[in-house]
C-alpha cells in the first residue's frame, strides 16, 4: 500500500507545473485578446467566415493552458538536457518548438487547403504565423519567469 502513496516531492512539482501552466495560459489567452482587437485581425477572421472575436478568445484560454503544461512539463522534466542556462531562454526554445508543431499541424492546412488563392492563402498563412510568435514567446516568457531554481532542486530529488 505505500507504493501507491504519492510522494511530497511529486506533489511540489505537480504544484509549480500547475503554477506555470496557469502563467503560460494566461498570458496566452491575453496575448490572443489583445492582437484579435488589432484591425488586421478582422481582415484576418473575415478570411475564415466561421470565426467570431467570441470564439477566439473562448477557445484562446483552453489552448493556452494545453501548450502551457506541454511547455511547463517538459521545462521541468528536461531541464538539463535544453541548451543554456537560462530557464527564460530554455523555456522559449520549448515554446518555439511548441510553435513550430502548432504552425504545422494547423496553420498550413487552414491556408493552403481551405483557400483556392494562393496568394491569399499566403498572406493569411503569415498574418496567422505572426499572431502566434507573439503568443507562444510570450507564453514562453513567462513561464520561464515564473521558473526558479528550487523546483529543479526538488524534481532531481535535492533539498536545498
């Protein structure tokens, strides 16, 4: 029965992967809310005839926090192993990451396969590009802020 019991250490890094997760999110969801009331963004929703202003910002905040906790997660489990030594560097080379997959998996086939103009579909391709360097990296930003060096301690086990 006390191998099932969980572990104070596991619960102090559940707390501080929640802690950045709700950081990450957040500014996520205030960076979407701030760029969707720029007038490029109305060009941009118009693109996508299904979109509203409501529906970004709904779905803004649930995402942030996934790309959040993926990024809060593997910033905490693989710390050592991401180049520098800087947490808010190594935290924007994760959400860069994070980016790149995202710019993959669902600009380029939003633009090039739901648009029969190229150029257009160009155009909005790097216009939603744009939107999203300026969420990830700050995404990034602050969860690497929101990192310090007691919660890498007490993942590998150190007490400091």
């Amino acid at each position: 029965m006390t191998d099932k019991m969980p572990k104070a250490g596991s619960t102090i890094l559940s707390k501080k992967v929640f802690k950045l997760t709700i950081g990450g999110g957040m500014v996520f969801w205030a960076t979407t809310i701030a760029t969707s009331l720029l007038p490029i963004a109305a060009e941009y929703r118009a693109a996508y005839s299904d979109w509203s202003i409501q529906t970004v910002w709904v779905y803004s905040l649930p995402m942030g926090m996934i790309i959040g906790y993926c990024v809060s997660y593997f910033l905490l489990f693989y710390f050592d192993k991401i180049p520098s030594t800087n947490p808010v560097l190594k935290s924007g080379i994760i959400s860069f990451i994070a980016l790149i997959i995202a710019v993959i998996l669902i600009d380029l086939p939003q633009s090039f396969f739901g648009m029969s103009n190229s150029f257009n579909a160009l155009y909005y391709f790097l216009i939603g590009v744009m939107f999203n360097v300026a969420r990830f990296l700050l995404l990034g930003i602050v969860i690497g802020y929101l990192y310090n060096e007691r919660a890498h301690s007490l993942f590998k086990g150190d007490k400091k």
